[in-house]
C-alpha cells in the first residue's frame, strides 16, 4: 500500500524465485527461494522481508532484506553450501567469511533500485 510519496507503508505477501540459475561462466542450477513481507513499515519507513531457501536447493540460505527510502536495499544473511560446487560459489560470495559452527557463513548485498 503506498503512502503520501512514492514509498509504500505496507508490504505483505510472498516472492517466489523458483529454479534459479546462473548462466556464465557455466551452466548452474541456484535452486529455488522465497521472500516474505509480512506487514506495516517500521518507523523509519523501512519494509523488512525475511528470505530463505525452498526444499531441494543446493544452498541453505535465511536472512532479511531490507528497503529503506527513498529507493534502497540491503539483504543480510546466512548461506551454507550442500555441494562443493555450492560451497565454491558460497566462498565467493562471502569473500572467505569464515563459516560458524554449522558451517553457514555470513553475507550482506546493498544497492540502489
């Protein structure tokens, strides 16, 4: 639901990214993952959704997202690989973070849309 302004107030409701895949420098399947807004903005005005892998994938990852206006992001997370092509790409995208004591490493993206 939007506000006065272009930011919405309210976000609720499910994004479903399913059979996901990278297709340079090969050919890789990403699996499959869900993004969950469950209401009201916070004060702030920023919307927090939650996302986590879905049955099957060949990550395990959970963690939020963040938008904060006027047009910005911020996801944080945990992400464990279940393969060693899995664990290849984790180790990229944590750039070596050190995994904890189940093995799940951290990772953080932001950006502008």
């Amino acid at each position: 639901r939007l506000g006065e302004g272009p930011w919405p107030t309210h976000a609720r409701g499910k994004v479903r990214l399913t059979h996901f895949r990278m297709i340079a420098p090969q050919l890789t399947q990403l699996g499959s993952y869900e993004l969950v807004f469950d209401g009201a903005a916070r004060t702030d005005g920023a919307l927090v959704g939650t996302f986590r892998n879905l049955p099957g994938s060949p990550f395990g990852v959970d963690g939020t997202v963040t938008l904060t206006p006027p047009n910005n992001y911020v996801g944080e997370g945990m992400i464990v690989g279940y393969s060693a092509q899995a664990e290849s790409i984790v180790r990229q995208i944590t750039f070596g973070a050190r995994p904890d004591a189940s093995g799940r490493a951290p990772f953080t993206f932001e950006g502008t849309f």
